[in-house]
C-alpha cells in the first residue's frame, strides 16, 4: 500500500501540502521492509522492530489519508492519491464543535491535545497561535489519539483551537479556544 502511494502521490498537484513528505514515506516503508526482512531470520527484538516501523508507517499514511479526506476532492481525484474511495452514506450528518478537554507541556516545547471524539468526523484539523497572534496550522490528525504540536517556543502561551473534519459540511465549527504556557 505504501509503495502504491508514494508512486500515485509524487509530483500529484492535486496534494500540494501532504503532511507527510514523499521522502520521509519513502524513508518509513523501507525501515518497515528492512524490519520484515529482519524479522523473518531474527528474534524477539526484530519482531518488536517490525512492529516498531509498522506503526509508524501507519501513522504516516493515515495522515495523508485524513489530510486527503479533509479536501474537497472528487472520487476520481481521490483515486489519484492511492487510496480506495468507500462511501458509507448520503445521509447529511452534522459535526459538532468538539471539546478541548486538556492540554500537557509535560515535555519541552511540544502541548500534547487531549478532546473527545466526534461522532461522523473523520480527522482533527489543529491551529495554534501564540498570544494573540495569527492561527498557525499545526497539522490534520486521524483520531484524537497522540495530538501533539510540536516546535514551540517555551515561555510563550498558546491557543489551540480543533475541528471536526467531515459530515455533510466538510469541516465542523472550531472549538473554544483553551491556552496553556509552553514550558
């Protein structure tokens, strides 16, 4: 699947701006082969690397997928991306401003994003701002699961804003802004 997208979406116009660069797939499904090859001759630790490398190719294309679904794009265009189109329903559904139930600065300069889930998003679009500047655009995420905003400033307080992607409307409300000091 991986080899599949990185053909169809290199040089794509149709994605100018894929959260995950070609080279850094291209990177991600050559340690999960290396990690197959590895853990097919090898032991305990080569297994736990193949599940290591799996991941993290996972994590990368679901990205793309979620970055991909958040476009206004045709099926045929989709198609162009690797990916298979499956339309689950016609039925208009409506995505709701989610809550923001926390952020962490636990670690230097990365604001971990906790919400709850929507019912009928897709994807997490994220923005950030420092102070009261402009809304920066911290990323697309498939699930609320590891939200992290990372290259922050540390001593500087953010706002961190989340909609639901998808629904009828393609994107949901934004959430209540919530501020948190980047340590």
């Amino acid at each position: 699947m991986a080899i599949l997208l990185i053909v169809c979406l290199k040089n794509n116009p149709l994605f100018p701006n894929l959260p995950v660069t070609i080279a850094a797939l291209t990177a991600l499904q050559a340690a999960y082969q290396d990690a197959m090859n590895a853990a097919a001759v090898g032991g305990p630790k080569d297994t736990a690397a193949l599940k290591e490398a799996r991941d993290n190719l996972v994590v990368a294309m679901r990205q793309i997928a979620a970055y991909i679904q958040s476009l206004n794009l045709t099926e045929a265009q989709v198609l162009t991306s690797g990916f298979d189109v499956i339309v689950w329903s016609r039925t208009k559904i409506t995505i709701l401003a989610p809550t923001i139930t926390g952020l962490a600065n636990s670690l230097t300069t990365p604001l971990g994003v906790y919400l709850q889930a929507l019912a009928g998003a897709k994807a997490y679009h994220v923005q950030n701002c420092a102070g009261s500047g402009p809304w920066v655009d911290a990323g697309i995420w498939p699930t609320t699961k590891d939200i992290v905003i990372l290259n922050l400033t540390p001593g500087t307080v953010y706002g961190v804003r989340v909609r639901g992607i998808g629904g009828s409307a393609q994107y949901g409300p934004w959430s209540a802004t919530v501020s948190l000091m980047c340590v």
